[in-house]
C-alpha cells in the first residue's frame, strides 16, 4: 500500500477524535460507498468494504493532518477495495493498465448521446472496463475530483492523470458503442 | 485522425485543467481541427451521459448507523458497555477463586499466578515492552497524583486509584492508557532507581485477593492482586522484593 494513511495507527481516541472524525471523514460515506460500489460491481460487498475502510480511517485517523479530509479517506476505500479484490476476485486485477492508446475514429456526439442515454447499457460498459480505468472515470464524472485529488487518491503521478482519463475515456466509448453494433454501424 | 491533441490536452481543456494559455492554444487549434472539434462534442455528450444517469449511489442508510456503533466501540470511553469481555472475565475470576482457595489449601506450590488474569501473560510482558519505547511510556508525564489521577477522567469508564510513593522509594512517574486483554486500562508508572514499573489498572465485579506470588518470564517479575473492585498488575524488571514492596503500598 502506498500513501499517506500508512499513519501509526492508534488503539486509543477519545471523544474529540470521534467528534472530529464526525464532522470531517464521516460525511464523505457516500463518496466512499459510490467509489467502492464502482470498483467491486457489488452493493452488498461494497458495504463491507465501505465500513473497513472507515473503521480503518479512524484507526489512522491521529495521522491525519488536515488537508483534503475525502481525498484521504478515498485513498483508503481505494485501497481497501484493491485488497478486496485481490483477495477475492485475483483474476479482475491483471488486466493491463498501460495499454497503448490505439488512434481511432472518433464515435459522433450523436452516436454516444444514443448509446448513453440508456442507464443500463451505460453502467455495463463502465463495468467492463479494467478496475484502473473505471476508478479515475468514476472519481471524475461521478465525483468531481480535480486532476490532483485523483493523483493522490489513485497514487498516480499527476502528470498523467490526463492520459489516464483520455485512455479511459477512449475505452468507454469503444464499451458503449461495441455493445450495440447495429446501432452503431447505422450511425457511422 | 492522427491529432496530438485529441488524445490528451483535448482531456485537459474538457476538465478545465489546463492553465489559461493552453486553454487559449487549444481553443485556436480547435477552429481549425476537425477532428477535435468532432472529439470534444463525443466527450462532452458522454460526460453529460455518466452524469444525468444517476449512476451515483449513496451509502445505504443503517450502514452510517453500523458505523456510528463501531467508532463508539473503538472509543475510549466505550459507549456500550463491553459484555463478552467481561463474561471472559467472569469466567477468569472463577477460575482464580479456586486458583487461590488451592494457593491457600498448598502454600507455595503454584508459583504462576497467570492463568487468574483476565489477560494473558504474553499481554502484560508486551505492554510493559512497548511502554519503555522511546516517547510510550506516558500519555500524561507528572509525578502528582493530583494531576494524574484527574487525567484519566473521561477517558476511561472507570477512575483509577493513583498515587505517589515517592517518599518510599516509588516516585510517581505519569499515567497512561494501554489495552490488556481486548479492554482498556489504567497503566500507573512508577520508577525504582531508573528501572520502570507498569501497573495495570481495571476494574473487576471480583472479591478482593491476597498479593499472588510473583510470575517470571523474560526477565520480568510481576504481581497480581484485586483490591476493592479493582484488578492490579504491577510488572517490571526490577527484584521482586521491590516489586513486592509498592505492591504492598498499593494494596495498603
């Protein structure tokens, strides 16, 4: 694991920390339930998962020092999930990350406008997409992170948060449009 | 087809990362690039898709209460009271009533008093350890009673027995917090020329006993006694005439 929650952990925090912990981590639980959700495809072991991770904030919760208190706790859902996941479903974690960004024809506005408008084809396609992919995807569209809040949530360099995106983007679309070939090839 | 900028800036301006100059440079090139053009109207009907699909999901409710009850666990004082433990406990004490009913019936025979303790041998020698870490040993550094008998205050859901021996050899050294057996305690810390003497403080629903004889192991003395509702573990490396002798002035 990398990053900053590798904090001592401490067995002992009083009721300050647990109302300062109340007021600063524990609003973000949406945040931490939506990104679990994403990266496990499951409600029900993102629930689990979800509540580790906050337990195991609390426990780190003296080391943390101020600053972006969701970003730090995303880090930790993050994670947890990726231990989670190799865990339990090893075999979802080897896809490729840095696959090269192959030039392709762009799909048009109103092909995807098409495409995307149906929730359940949409959430499909986010979840064949490698683990990597539909992290920085769902952090950016979904949650609103700044490239920099991703580069720390995700232990990225910064410098190639937009990559990351374009490739992820590039796989999205293809996920989108592939799903249904007659509708796309009517539209090119 | 083959334009540089489609495949990352174009993401930087979408996400509005870039600094003005750049966003300026691209929104040029845009006018004369078809293909960016095309590109950014794709990025953007897709990012209006992942947004207006309700694709978020919110934390099921009982799920923040499951938490709030775990974090009040994990919180010193505990908000529930902890009955697992101390049915542990009770069963413990019962075996440390017929542990010292046969102490009493055979006089030094049983010389390991260990197995009476709600928490294991292992536990108390690991605490004392990790207590003469560089910066572990107190929570609260003060040789008055009056300052650190207060300090537990709120922090326990007992209130520990504390005082200085000084004038008997047993400076006060400072209070701390430390967990024995899954339950927190009062860790009282006492100095006996330059050697550190723990003692371990919780409360106990236990008949008082005698001071038990001293346990050994690893070089570690200890003594273990209940007194008035209260468990007591004194360990440390010093003789176990020394230790024999605060226990006796707490016991006292």
């Amino acid at each position: 694991m990398s990053g900053s929650d590798q904090g001592k952990g401490s067995d002992v925090l009083d009721a300050q920390d647990r109302a300062r912990f109340e007021q600063l981590v524990l609003p973000h639980l949406d945040a931490a339930f939506n990104l679990a959700r994403w990266l496990l495809k499951s409600r029900a072991d993102s629930e689990d998962v979800a509540q580790e991770a906050m337990l195991r904030a609390y426990r780190f919760f003296r080391g943390f020092h101020g600053g972006d208190a969701r970003a730090w706790l995303l880090q930790i859902v993050r994670n947890t999930c990726y231990t989670w996941l190799e865990k339990n479903r090893p075999v979802e974690l080897m896809t490729e990350f840095d696959e090269e960004l192959h030039p392709q024809p762009s799909v048009s506005p109103e092909t995807l406008a098409i495409a995307g408008a149906n929730r359940e084809r949409l959430t499909r396609a986010l979840e064949t997409l490698p683990p990597r992919f539909r992290e920085v995807l769902v952090l950016r569209e979904l949650e609103g992170c700044s490239y920099k809040e991703i580069a720390s949530i995700t232990a990225i360099p910064i410098g190639t948060v937009m990559s990351a995106l374009a490739r992820a983007r590039q796989r999205l679309q293809r996920a989108l449009t592939h799903a249904t070939p007659q509708e796309a090839s009517r539209e090119l | 087809m083959s334009c540089d900028f489609t495949r990352t800036v174009l993401h930087g301006y979408l996400d509005g990362e870039l600094d003005a100059t750049r966003a300026a440079e691209f929104e040029r090139h845009l006018e004369s690039c078809r293909e960016c053009a095309t590109s950014l109207g794709s990025e953007e009907s897709l990012r209006s898709s992942l947004q207006r699909s309700g694709l978020y999901e919110n934390a099921p409710l009982d799920l923040r209460k499951k938490i709030r009850a775990e974090l009040d666990v994990a919180t010193v004082p505990p908000a529930a009271i902890r009955i697992p433990a101390w049915r542990w406990l009770a069963v413990a004490a019962t075996i440390m009533v017929v542990a010292s009913v046969s102490w009493f019936a055979w006089p030094h025979r049983g010389i390991d008093s260990a197995s009476t303790t709600p928490f294991t041998v292992a536990e108390i020698i690991d605490a004392h350890v990790r207590s003469l870490q560089p910066g572990h040993l107190t929570d609260v550094a003060s040789t008055d009673q009056h300052t650190v008998k207060p300090w537990f205050n709120g922090k326990l859901a007992f209130v520990p027995p504390v005082k200085d021996f000084a004038d008997e050899g047993f400076p006060l050294v400072g209070g701390r917090l430390d967990v024995l057996g899954g339950q927190n305690v009062a860790a009282l810390v006492y100095s006996r020329r330059k050697h550190i003497i723990n003692v371990f403080v919780m409360p106990t629903k236990e008949p008082d006993t005698p001071i038990h004889p001293p346990g050994l192991r690893q070089g570690y003395q200890w003594r273990h006694w209940r007194r008035q509702g209260m468990e007591y573990c004194a360990i440390s490396d010093v003789s176990d005439s020394d230790l024999y002798e605060l226990a006796q002035l707490i016991y006292q």
